[in-house]
C-alpha cells in the first residue's frame, strides 16, 4: 500500500517506498500522509536507542523537473516533499545518523547533495 518494504542490515534500514499507488498529481500526493508517516513513525521506533543509517529508495527521481510530471521535485509536489524533507532534518543527528535518497526511472547516473531544509 505505498510502503513496499523495509530491509535492515546492522544500523542500516532500507525503506523501498512505491510512489504510483497512491499518487494524485492533482492535489500534489505522491507518497500521501499515510506513507510518511508510517515511515516516520518507524524510523523514531528503530532508531530510538540508537541512531540509524536510513535509506530511502523510490523508482521516481527525488529532485529532477521532468516535463511529465512525474518526478518528486515537480512543484506540485512541493507541500508534501518540503514536510517530508523537514521530518527527515528534524530526526538527523537524533533517530536518524545518515540519510541516503535513492531513486530509479532514470537512464542516467547522478548524485546530488539534496538540502532538507
């Protein structure tokens, strides 16, 4: 339901997120609420003893401007990605030791530097 699944390996946690269940271009929803908050709520459970390295994979881009639309950096989806890149700032250092964003539908290699906020 939007939440593929979660893999952990030692202090590293995998959440494989699916961007197209519940997506409405329209009202700027790609993960939804629900999602973001689940996973929020887990990374706080995982890592309330000791901080996680958290990784986020997703198959759309995080940060590109496509003409379709259907990147996560579209500005329609600007409400809900600013929440949850807050979220994720507001947990680094805290439940959260390190953050990875992933992403594929790409034919393209790139890394950026993604600012939280």
């Amino acid at each position: 339901m939007g939440l593929t699944t979660r893999i952990s390996y030692g202090l590293v946690d995998i959440y494989l997120l699916d961007g197209r269940f519940r997506r409405d271009k329209d009202r700027g929803v790609c993960f939804g609420n629900g999602i973001i908050k689940r996973v929020l709520d887990t990374i706080d459970i995982r890592g309330a003893k000791v901080p996680r390295v958290v990784v986020l994979g997703t198959g759309i881009s995080w940060n590109h401007h496509t003409e379709d639309g259907e990147a996560y950096g579209e500005s329609r989806y600007d409400d809900e990605r600013e929440r949850l890149y807050r979220e994720l700032a507001n947990r680094m250092g805290g439940t959260i030791n390190g953050l990875l964003l992933i992403s594929g539908d790409y034919h393209i290699n790139e890394i950026y530097h993604v600012d939280l906020g």
